[in-house]
C-alpha cells in the first residue's frame, strides 16, 4: 500500500462529498436507463436473443463478455480522449448488452409481473451495494486486491461455463463465480471512488455503473427463480 493509499484511505468516512455523490448519481442515472430498456426491450424480438446465444452457455457468455469489455474500453477511451461522440458509442454497446440480456430474462415472467419483479431487484441490488460500500468505507485500508480477486472470479466463472456447456451441473458454479466476481468489483470500484480522488469523475461512473449493472441482472435471475418456484 501507498502512502497516499494509507493517507486517504483514513480521511475518508461520510458524509460524501460532492465528487462522490457526482459519481453515485451518474451511475444510478445510468442503471435506471438500463432498466427501463429492459422493460422496452421485453416486448421486442431482443428478448430472444438470449435463445439463440444461450443454446450453448460459452457461446452467451462470451459475446455477452466481449461486449460489456467492449463497450468500456471504447467508452473509457471516448472520456479520455475528450471525444464524447465516442464515449457515447462505449455507453450505447453497454446499455445494449445489459439491457438485452437483462429482457431475455425477464421476459420468462408475465408482462403484469415484470415491473414488481424489476422493482424487488432494485431493492435487492441497492441494499447489497449499500452493504458493500458501507463495508469499504469502514475500512481504512485499500480494496486493490478486489479488482484481482474479481478477474480471477471471472476466468473461473468462464472456465466453469464452459465445462457446464457440456456438464449442466457445473454451470451453477459458473454463475456463482462471476456473480462473485461482479460483487468484488463494485467493492474495488467503490474503494477507487473512496480514495482516488483526483480520478475523473465520468471514468469512475462508467466503472459503479457497469458493477452494479453485473449485479443487477444476477440478482434478477435469483429473483425470477425464487417466483417460478411460488
């Protein structure tokens, strides 16, 4: 750890400031674009996209992967670049992808359902996110090591995937380990809002809105089961 990790790892605490609060307000902004897509986007043919893609689970994964990936890097380089046209192209390919799976899943559930369903994970995802934000910012040490454990989960949860394409008992395990992975970048993604003060703001919002959108349409899929189960 760096000295200014230590340093303003142990200034930080509540209230936020207005940075903070910039970035929370950004990516919440950004999650509700999100689910209203995925409530559009049910009743349109976007939400068969999932069939096909999902057929073979390693196939959905990584197209689904490559375009969140995709859609960050050409929406971080926009931000860096000063080119906001660009920027913008990067967000379109991330609500895209987020919002579509997210209507593939949901569309399992009657339309006079879908909005309570959609409103439950909301509550559900807001709550695990204060729950992690007020862990990390209890803490006065630094959450670098997140990011690692997160893309470790990722590797693990695509692996698991792939062996559950062909052994449908392992993919159980695919899914816990990138949802895992999702919640371990929100904390990391949150420590860097904490303490890397002098970041760019739009950067830091890209990266809460992309974690909790991962943990967004994970939480859906728990959700959905639980009420088929009813």
């Amino acid at each position: 750890m760096s000295s200014y990790e230590t340093s303003t790892a142990s200034e930080q605490g509540w209230p936020l400031s207005s940075r903070e609060w910039s970035v929370v307000g950004g990516s919440s902004a950004l999650m509700a674009i999100n689910v209203l897509l995925m409530y559009v986007f049910v009743v349109t043919p976007l939400a068969g996209v999932n069939d096909y893609l999902f057929a073979y689970p390693i196939v959905g994964v990584l197209v689904y992967g490559a375009a969140i990936t995709g859609g960050e890097i050409v929406a971080e380089r926009g931000v860096e670049g000063g080119d906001m046209g660009i920027a913008f192209v990067g967000m379109v390919i991330l609500q895209l992808a987020f919002g579509i799976f997210g209507a593939g899943v949901l569309s399992f559930a009657p339309r006079d359902q879908q909005l309570y369903i959609l409103g439950v994970t909301a509550v559900v995802t807001g709550l695990l996110t204060a729950l992690i934000a007020t862990y990390v910012y209890a803490r006065s040490k630094t959450f670098e090591s997140w990011g690692t454990y997160a893309n470790y989960a990722f590797i693990g949860g695509v692996v698991a995937i792939l062996i559950g394409t062909f052994f449908e008992p392992v993919l159980i395990v695919g899914f816990v380990l990138i949802f895992l992975g999702f919640m371990l970048r929100l904390g990391w993604e949150i420590w860097r809002v904490r303490d890397q003060r002098n970041a760019s703001v739009a950067l830091q919002t890209i990266g809460v809105y992309i974690a909790v959108a991962g943990v967004f349409v994970h939480v859906l899929q728990i959700v959905m089961r639980v009420l088929a189960r009813r």
